[in-house]
C-alpha cells in the first residue's frame, strides 16, 4: 500500500477519510482578459494504489484517466496529500482539505502535455490514446515544465464511482 509512511494509523485513517471517496471540484481561474472561467475536474480516491479522473472543464477538458497514486497523511481526518506521475510527464501534487471542502494542487505539466494538449485528451481505456498521450512525455526537455498552482472549491463529496468507471488493477498506469 502506497501510503507514506504505511503505518496502522494512517491505513485506519485513509480507509475512513479517502477510500472510494469521489470529489467534483471547481478551480475558478481568468484568462488572460480577467474573465472568469471554470475548470471542473472529478476525483476518485479509487484506492489505495490508484486514482481515477476526469477533466470536464478548462484546456485539459475531454481526459479521463486513471494512474498509480501515493497517498501521505498530514493531519488525521483534515488534511491528505495524493501525488502522481503521468504517463505525459505530468507530476501531479494535490492536497485535500476535508473540513474546508478545498483542493490546492500543483502540476508539473510537461512541455508536450501542456503545449499539445488536445492530444492528451481521450481516455486510456483506448490503446491508441494511451499510446498517444505516452509520446507526449518525450517532448522537450525535464526543466520545460509549465507549473501551475491552483486552488479549487469541492462543489460534490460522495462515496462511489458517481459516473467514472472503475479499472482493473493490472491495468498499466505508464
């Protein structure tokens, strides 16, 4: 179990804070002209070796996935890290704030997930888009990356697939 560090704490913990819980989440950004725009995006804490995604809003909108995750407590019952590698070279940092309702993340987009993103988008059930978005990794360099840091509202907390599918665990995550 990837939680870090695995001790029978935080396994009790994860299990009553983040187990098959499913977040829908809204970061309220502006473009480049001060509009408000919304990027929805839809989390599910699958277990504790996955997540599984959707991006309904923003420029990364039409993407589902799902990856390997790591998981790190920080304060019993409030506070959760999650962290993933994608198979775009995108590092992925998210902390959960369950009391608040809040998300605040950090992605280290790679330059071939950022700057080409309609080929990130698609869902890795399908070969072609997996093997699609892997390509995606080997453009640019490591010290390329776009960082973005945002804050999102929790707008849905519930326990459950909700309209994301579930995955088989000896599926590949890379």
């Amino acid at each position: 179990m990837p939680l870090n560090p695995p001790t029978p704490e935080t396994t009790t913990t994860f299990i009553t804070d983040l187990a098959n819980r499913h977040l829908i989440y809204d970061y309220d950004v502006h473009d480049r002209n001060g509009n408000l725009d919304k990027w929805r995006y839809e989390l599910w804490f699958y277990n504790a070796d996955r997540v599984i995604y959707a991006i309904h809003g923003g420029p990364m909108a039409g993407r589902k996935n799902y990856q390997e995750a790591t998981y790190q407590c920080i304060r019993p019952g409030e506070l959760w890290q999650c962290n993933w590698l994608e198979e775009t070279g995108t590092i992925c940092s998210l902390v959960f704030d369950i009391p608040k309702g809040r998300i605040t993340t950090l992605i280290g987009f790679s330059r071939g997930h950022w700057e080409r993103n309609g080929m990130a988008k698609g869902d890795k059930r399908a070969k072609a888009d997996l093997e699609r978005w892997r390509e995606l990794a080997g453009v640019g360099w490591q010290t390329e990356r776009v960082m973005l840091s945002e804050q999102a509202r929790v707008v849905e907390d519930f326990w459950g697939a909700g309209q994301l599918e579930g995955i088989e665990m000896d599926w590949p995550t890379m």
